[in-house]
C-alpha cells in the first residue's frame, strides 16, 4: 500500500478536526458516549476525505499518457496471416466452382 501524500494527511487532519468541533457543537451533547459517537464519526469522515484526494501520477505514468496524446493515430490493423495449405484448397474450391458455372462468350453482331 502507497504511503499517504502530505495532500492526504492535511486533508484528513482537517476533516477529523474541524467535524468532531462542528459536531460536538451543533449536538451539545454531555454523555462520555455521545463525544465517543462523534469522535468515531469524524475519523470515519476524515479516512474517506483522505482517499479521496487524487494520487499523484508517477512520472512513467505522466510520460506515457503525454505521449498517447501527441501519438500519430494507430495504425490500421495487419491482415492475418493464414497458411499456404488453407490458401491452396480455398483457390482449388473457386476454381472448381467457376468450372462448374457455363462460359459465357461475346457473340460478333
């Protein structure tokens, strides 16, 4: 697992602390079991801030994707290759179709 970013770790800290005050204010609560709810609340919410924040790209990555951007387009695909032997009977099986149909020759007006 990567090691958090200093984005990550500010974002979650501040997250954590300004919603445990925000909380604890708006409910006023007194009970030891109230400030623990809202305290387990805040860390739940500081962690899902925290990885949200996007990754930073590795520089591989960046290069790679700079590079898809200026690419000339694809290429078309190759034809696939088959072998002489498929080739062989699929010239024999049109030869012999074309012989089996009557020639048609011009005929002088």
């Amino acid at each position: 697992m990567p090691r958090p970013t200093a984005a990550q770790l500010a974002y979650g800290s501040f997250t954590v602390i300004f919603s445990t005050l925000a909380m604890l204010l708006l409910s006023q609560t007194n009970s030891g079991l109230g400030i623990a709810v809202i305290a387990c609340a805040a860390l739940a919410l500081g962690l899902l801030v925290s990885l949200t924040v996007p990754q930073p790209k590795t520089r591989a990555a960046a290069a790679a994707q700079a590079a898809s951007r200026t690419a000339a387009p694809a290429a078309p695909p190759q034809r696939q290759r088959v072998p002489v032997s498929v080739r062989r009977e699929t010239v024999s099986a049109a030869v012999s179709s074309a012989a089996a149909e009557p020639v048609r020759e011009r005929s002088t007006p």
